[in-house]
C-alpha cells in the first residue's frame, strides 16, 4: 500500500481513447456528383478488370525497402535456390 501511495497509477488506457469521427449526413457530396477520379477504371483495386490489383494497389515504393536490400544482399553473397525463392516471394507479393 505504500508503494502504491508513493507512486500512483496512470491513467487508464481507454481515458486515451480518441472519440469516434462523426460523419454527417450529406457532408460528403451528393451522391450522384461527377466522379473525382474520371482517369480512373471502375474496377482499381478489383482482382480483375483493368487498373491496380489488390496487390499493387496500396503497395509501398520498394526504393528503399531495407528488407528487400538485406535478401539482395545475402543472394549476391550467398546464393541459393532457398533465398531466391524467398526474394522472389518477397517482391512478387509486395511484401
């Protein structure tokens, strides 16, 4: 108990907690307005269809991906069929 005294508890987590964002009704346009993206297919982000599928759609820029450099860098120093497998997985599901 006093240790307790001598340090008190924070606060609760879910005293942190943002309020939810509330949205209103028509706020967000009308909903027969001219599309904001007319370049754009119907079916981006679809696994079929023109545009980005799934897996390119909300990829990252593989530029700087220190995992990517690190698999690179052990195939050009150890080459293997295991970690060509493992890089090829690797960009191919855009991890």
């Amino acid at each position: 108990m006093a240790a307790q005294k001598a340090v008190p508890m924070g606060a609760s987590p879910a005293d942190n907690v943002p309020a939810p964002v509330q949205v209103q009704p028509g706020s967000l346009g009308r909903l027969d307005r001219p599309t904001e993206r007319p370049a754009e297919p119907v079916t981006a982000g679809a696994s079929f269809g023109p545009g980005p599928t799934p897996s390119t759609a909300f990829a990252v820029p593989r530029d700087n991906d220190p995992v990517l450099n690190e698999l690179r860098a052990l195939y050009q120093a150890y080459p293997s069929d295991d970690l060509a497998d493992l890089l090829e997985s690797y960009v191919r599901e855009g991890y």
